[in-house]
C-alpha cells in the first residue's frame, strides 16, 4: 500500500500517510494527494487507491466540498513557483514512436491510436505557451493515455507473434522431426 | 521509476530486440510463412506504409542496401529516427541536444511526418 502526501486547508504538504490514515485526518475528494510514481497531484476521489475513501460506507458527512481545487507542486520544490511551473510531458516522442513502429510490426490500424496520441501532445505546448496551465495539462493526461494504450497492445501483439512462432516450430518440428527443422531453417 | 524496474525494463526490451534481430536475420519473410502479414494489405490489395520493413530490415541486416530500399525506403529512413528518438527521450539526449529534439521532434516534425507518411502511402499505391 503505498504511503500519501497531501495538501490541507491552508495548502501546506502533509505526509506520508496510508489511505487508512488520510481517511482519519479527514481528507475531502478534492483534496490533493501525491505519492511516488505519480506524475502530477491528483484530487484524491481521482486516485484509484483511495476511491474508497469516499464510497458510502465510508463517506462521512464533508462541510465545505465545493472549494475549488488547487494546484501545486510536487514536494521537494519550492510552492513559490506556482506560476512559473514546468512544462507538462508532452509525450511527443513516444507518441511519434508509437505511430511509426506499428507499420514494422504490421499492424498499422495501432498507428491511429499513436496518431491520436500525437494531437494531443502536440496541443500540450500550444497550451502552455497560450499560459493555460490546466488545458496543458489535460492534453498531457490524454496523451499519455493514449500513447500507453497504443503502446500496450502492441506489447501484446508482440507476445503473440512469439506465441504464434513457437507453436509454429513446435508444429513443424512434431511432423517432420528436428531433421526436418533443420532444412526448414536452412532454405 | 524505480531504478530495478528500469533495469527489469532495459533487460527485457534488450533480450526481445536481441531475439528479433536473430530471428529477422536468419529467416527470410519473403519465404518463410511465420512472419506476420499486413491486414491492411490482405484486406485491400493495397500496401500500408509499412509493408516491406520486415524484408527490408532483413535485406539491412545482410547490408543490401539496395535491397532494403527497394522493399520499404520510409522504414530504412525511419530506423535512424527511431533510435534517434529514443536515444533523446530515454538516454539524456533530451538535456544535451534540446535543440534537436525541438526540431526533430517538435510539434511540425510530427505534422510533417504524418503527412510525409500519406504521401507515400499514396505514392507507393499508384
């Protein structure tokens, strides 16, 4: 179970906690929560782990949820910087990759999704440089999602070729036994 | 990351690559029947972009040039970039070229690729 940051009211960082703790110190869905391997503070009711929290069961009753969601940096850096933050990942290149390598594998219909993957990213900088922290940051999430997605299935493509050639040389080496491989191999 | 799943990550990607190499290099997808065929191809009779890069990888593999740009002359073009792309976002290129991943793989780059790519599927079709 991983161990939580998160940001309270007065947005100071506060951590770590398992999600069991975050619950006793009374995190609210959007309350914003960071813990290692993730790329950006997350509202917590978005972070899988703790979706929990706020099922029925264990809902409490919240006084104030409709304060508007903050974001901040990651800890370790300065909150100073709020305004000037870093660019989102744009992802360009690994969507570029995603869209080319599929052709080699044969499956060009993946390179839709890399495609996909590749106008959102594009839209990550024109966004950021338009000043529009929050839209950057949205194409960078799809992005992302898209280029895993793509990224993924090919993976899995992938196994199944070596699935579909070993089953192949185990096919041709039962009829025709290893001498027949051989010759197999060598034509 | 953690630095034990990047390296569980690195030295299973090494292996595949190793194995593919081996496998592209021994057989020969013109004749042996266990390399994948292009759905596209079987579907409409027309080529995708990427029919031809197995046997051109081959033909490159046995440096027949030649050979390899014949069968597919956007894959031969595309093998460069690729590594290129993965050198900078994955080996620190990233910090030491930013110019280069700016121009190569900026927003235009892609554009221009996507476009570059539907000119040659059109072109290699007519």
């Amino acid at each position: 179970m991983n161990r939580y940051f998160y940001i309270d009211a007065e947005g100071k960082q506060k951590g770590t906690f398992s999600p069991e703790e975050l619950r006793q110190e009374g995190i609210k869905r959007d309350t914003l929560v960071w813990t290692q391997g993730m790329e950006q503070w997350k509202r917590a009711e978005e972070t899988e782990e703790l979706n929990f929290l706020f099922s029925d069961a264990y809902r409490k009753p919240l006084a104030s949820e409709d304060q508007p969601p903050v974001r901040y940096d990651r800890p370790g850096e300065s909150t100073e910087t709020q305004q000037i933050q870093p660019m989102p990942r744009t992802w360009l290149v690994e969507s570029i990759l995603v869209t080319i390598l599929p052709f080699m594998l044969c499956s060009s219909i993946l390179s839709l999704l890399g495609i996909i993957g590749i106008v959102y990213a594009a839209q990550v900088e024109s966004f950021y440089n338009r000043g529009d922290y929050a839209a950057s940051l949205e194409s960078s999430r799809s992005a992302a999602k898209w280029t895993k997605i793509a990224m993924w299935i090919a993976i899995g493509w992938i196994a199944l070729i070596i699935i579909a050639i070993i089953l192949f040389a185990v096919f041709i080496g039962s009829i025709s036994g290893l001498a027949g491989m051989e010759d197999l191999l060598n034509t | 990351m953690r630095k034990e799943l990047k390296i569980g990550i690195g030295a299973v990607v090494t292996v595949l690559v190793a194995a593919a190499l081996y496998i592209f290099y021994t057989f020969d997808p013109e004749t042996q029947p266990l390399f994948p065929k292009c759905p596209f191809l079987l579907a409409t009779g027309y080529e995708c972009p990427g029919c031809g890069s197995q046997r051109a990888v081959h033909s490159l593999l046995h440096f027949n040039i030649g050979t390899a740009l014949k069968y597919n002359a956007f894959m031969v073009l595309a093998i460069p970039y690729i590594f290129l792309g993965i050198y900078l976002q994955y080996f620190g290129g990233k910090k030491r070229f930013p110019s280069v991943e700016k121009i190569l793989f900026g927003r235009w780059a892609a554009l221009a690729l996507l476009a570059f790519i539907l000119v040659f599927w059109i072109a290699r079709n007519v």
